[in-house]
C-alpha cells in the first residue's frame, strides 16, 4: 500500500461514485474500495486525463481552468409583432434580409456625377488577381447581379478593381476611381465642426446610433449616369445602379439619406 504495508484483503471487489469539490470545481468521480493505508482517496491518471486539471508542483496547488458553456440557442418567436406597437407594424421588415436583396427606388437624392468640360473617360488596365481574390470577384459579380445592384455595361469607360484586406483578413472590393474623380465637379460642402456635434450631446443620456447595413447601397445613381461608374473586370464589364464606394462628392447624399 502506499504506507509501505502490505494489503491483506486480497482483490478490489467494490467501486462507488462519489462528489468531489475542490477549489469551487464540483465533479463526479469512480473510486475502487480498498485499503490505501493512510491516504483517504487517490486520484489516478483516468481522472487526470478527463478532467485535466492545473498542477502547480512548486507550490503544490491544484487548479481548474474555466468551463466555457454554449448558451442554449433560443427559439424563435412566432409572433415578432405581438409587443410592438401597431403603428411601427409596416416597417417590420425594413432591416430584414429580404429587403437588402433587391434594387432600392430611384429618389431625390440620387448620386449625380457631374463632369468637368470636355472632360474624357477611357477605360482602365485589369489588374493581377490571386485565386482567392478571383473566387471572390466572382462571387460578388454573380451576389450583386442577383440583386441587380450592377449590371453588364456597354461604356466607353471601365475603372479597374482590386482587393484589400480587412482587419478581420476578409477582402474588401476597391473600384479604382481615381481617374474618374479628377475630371468630376468637385462639390465643395461645409463639414460640421466636432465640437458642435458634441454640443448637441451635451445634455444626453441616451445615445444610439443607426447603421444601415451597406449604407452606399441604399443609394440609386441618377438614372443616365450609370455609365460613368462601369468597372472592368476579367469576367466582363459591369456598372453600379447604387452607389459604389470611392466617389468624389458622394458623402453630402449619404447624409441627406
């Protein structure tokens, strides 16, 4: 035995289950019955490996690292409207999934591209792709087809594409418009001073704050402009019926919207 005397008792005929708390770690533990001399209970390489414990051999401590526990998925509710009041009722689906798949209307504040005189568009080079990066070009082509956000163009002009990365590593597609904003009107608007955004909160206590999934995205081109945001791509040439990001003037709209 683990005293140094020998056992008498012959086979281990008995096992029970027993609770064990230590350092607030509850678990449920098999022990065999038999004489150990004087040490109340062993736990062996089975209940080593199982639960995988923290050993501190220095200081002769024994830890649990943190159970991380999946919280049970909830249901989902078959009456949404049943506590909203009736007259929000009709924009139930504003922010739906459905709703961002199809083609917003033309309104006041579509974006116009107004061109300096006897400016010229000429289309661009198509710039090298990896083949993520043309799986993913792909992908988007066929995504916004499917909403008719783009659609296959005739123009006389074609900004190239390219991707960059997000901070997450995911690929974000940048249409190179820098030639078309160099012979666009700039339009010079005031920006808000920050300190009086901050002025307007002052006396606050609530703060929220909308953001509307691809917000650019929301946005029509003016009906006879579309031709001027075409890009060009090995896969063909498309152009934007919403608004693209990388355009000069494009912001005053957005926040008209």
């Amino acid at each position: 035995m683990l005293d140094g005397t020998i056992s008498q008792t012959g086979r281990i005929w008995h096992q029970v289950q027993l609770t064990v708390s230590a350092n607030g770690y509850t678990h449920s533990v098999p022990f065999l019955v038999c004489p150990i001399g004087n040490i109340p209970a062993i736990l062996g390489m089975t209940w080593l490996t199982a639960e995988a414990p923290l050993i501190d051999w220095q200081q002769g401590l024994v830890t649990f690292p943190e159970q991380a526990q999946i919280a049970s998925e909830e249901e989902a509710d078959s009456d949404p409207l049943a506590n909203l009041p009736p007259q929000y009722h009709e924009f139930a689906t504003v922010f739906g999934e459905e709703e961002f798949k199809v083609l917003p209307p033309h309104r006041e504040y579509d974006i116009s591209i107004d061109l300096v005189p006897n400016a010229k568009l000429s289309p661009g080079p198509i710039y090298g792709m990896t083949d993520a990066e043309s799986k993913a070009l792909k992908q988007h082509i066929d995504e916004e087809l499917a909403t008719g956000k783009i659609r296959p163009s005739t123009s006389s002009a074609g900004a190239p594409v390219m991707f960059v990365k997000k901070a997450d590593g995911s690929l974000r597609l940048v249409v190179d418009y820098r030639k078309l904003n160099e012979v666009t009107h700039k339009n010079v608007y005031p920006l808000p001073r920050q300190d009086d955004l901050m002025a307007k909160l002052r006396n606050a206590k609530l703060f929220t704050k909308l953001d509307l999934r691809w917000g650019y995205n929301n946005v029509r081109i003016k009906e006879g402009d579309e031709w001027k945001r075409a890009f060009k791509t090995k896969y063909g040439l498309f152009e934007y019926l919403v608004m693209p990001f990388g355009l000069t003037n494009a912001l005053p709209p957005s926040n008209t919207s």
